[in-house]
C-alpha cells in the first residue's frame, strides 16, 4: 500500500511575509559564518522560546518556532538567529560611565547663546586649556555654519546650586570650549568673518547664524569631578587636536582623585 504523502500546511500572510523579508535580508549578509541545526535553541531579541523548525538555503536563514508550546511561526535571517548567551551580565559595556549617561538633544546657536548670556557658563575650570584657537580657526568654524555642515557636539555640567551663587554661573563648558568662545566673539561684533562683522550681516545671514543646529549634552549637577574629568579625558584623548600638556594635566586631576 503506497504511504500517504503529508501535504505540508502553507503559510500565512505573516509568515510568508517573514519569509521574504529574512530572504531579502540574506542578499547582502554573505554566507553563515555559523550554522544551526534543526531543534537548537535559538535567540532572536526579545522572543522566548525559540526553536529551529527548518534550515533553508544551507543556513542563510531559519523557520523558527516560537512563544508558549511554539504556537507562532516565522522566518529569519541568520544574522537575526544568534546562540542563547550564556551570561546576561555584561562583560564589556561600561555601564557606570559618565559617557553612557550622557544623552544629547538638539540645540540651535541661539538657544547655545541664550544660555551663555542669560544662565552663564564657566569657560574656565581647572581642566580646560585657555584661547588658542587663531583667527583661522574661527574662520573654518563659521565656513561650516555658514555652508550648513556639523561643527560638532558641546558638553556642559551644571554647577551645583551653591557654587554657581558664587561663579554666577549655572554651567561649565567641559567639551567645545573653544567653538563657544568663536561663537560668542563673532556675534559681540569682535571680529570679522571674511571681512564682515556680525552687525554687517545681512538678515537672512544672521538668521541662518542663529538657526544653525548642534547638539548638546548636560551633566547632571550630581555627578563628581572625577566623572567630569573623564568625560573631558574621552572625549580629547581620540584625535582631538588638543595640546598634549593640557591634557595631560586633566589626566593627573584625575589621578589624584583616585
């Protein structure tokens, strides 16, 4: 008697669609530098439960099996289909960095000014080196602004309540200390731009000025001088064209804390 042939059941709507999508994926992900075999235990984000059901292309993707008794279906890539970790506790991920706590929102040069003139920023802790920054400097700064282009992050702390009564100052500059004082001199008329002071703009220039966007990250008041010293460390110490004696000299702040 000849064996009945199991016809297999066709996908859904959803899982045809996971399916194309993990062989589209596939296109540009090369071969599997790792393989599974049908009823490994799988992750796949946040999805629990997942388990290889079918091995297609010679692994460049997976139909897992997936959620409470494996009651859901889908397709994906290999590169989606990782091994179970064996440790949920991070092993590299500097979680108590002041780094990770930083979080940046966008900022326009006048809202940056406005801080400036009207909450104050100490352009002069202990760490930060003086002006040093000449008149070409400037000038490639606001040829960024002026043709649109990121003239890069700023970083400033808020000094704690006592202190900033006595500095008159809510914030200190820990990173863009010399594009802040470019941006300030410029708009009190202190130097020209290719000939041109600020008060001999014409509108739209300054408008365009002061519309341009940045971004800006603040440490909370909470945090110590010994995160505030690493943070400044960080983020001069990769290629940043700072003087070496200054940053040394963050550097040896930051020991004697230790």
């Amino acid at each position: 008697m000849a064996r009945k042939k199991v016809e297999k059941t066709p996908l859904s709507p959803k899982e045809a669609a996971s399916k194309e999508f993990a062989m589209t994926s596939c296109v540009h992900s090369g071969d599997p530098s790792y393989r599974f075999e049908v009823g490994d235990s799988v992750s796949i984000g946040a999805l629990k439960n997942c388990v290889v059901d079918e091995v297609c292309e010679d692994g460049k993707y997976y139909g897992i099996k997936y959620g409470k008794d494996g009651a859901c279906y889908g397709y994906w890539s290999w590169l989606d289909v990782r091994p179970i970790p064996t440790s949920l506790e991070a092993k590299y991920a500097q979680k108590d960095s002041p780094l990770f706590r930083m979080s940046f929102s966008n900022r326009s040069i006048e809202s940056l000014l406005h801080m400036y003139y009207y909450f104050g920023v100490d352009m002069e802790p202990d760490y930060q080196r003086g002006s040093v920054w000449n008149d070409e400097d400037r000038v490639k700064l606001l040829d960024s602004i002026f043709a649109g282009r990121e003239i890069g992050r700023f970083v400033f702390r808020e000094v704690p309540y006592e202190e900033s009564l006595e500095k008159k100052c809510m914030y200190e500059v820990v990173d863009g200390k010399q594009r802040l004082m470019t941006l300030y001199a410029f708009y009190e008329n202190r130097f020209p731009y290719r000939g041109c002071f600020y008060n001999e703009l014409p509108a739209e220039d300054k408008n365009w000025f002061g519309s341009a966007m940045t971004s800006l990250a603040s440490l909370s008041d909470k945090v110590t001088k010994k995160d505030v010293l690493e943070v400044f460390v960080a983020l001069n110490q990769n290629g940043r064209p700072i003087e070496e004696a200054v940053l040394n000299h963050a550097k040896k702040l930051l020991d004697d804390i230790r």
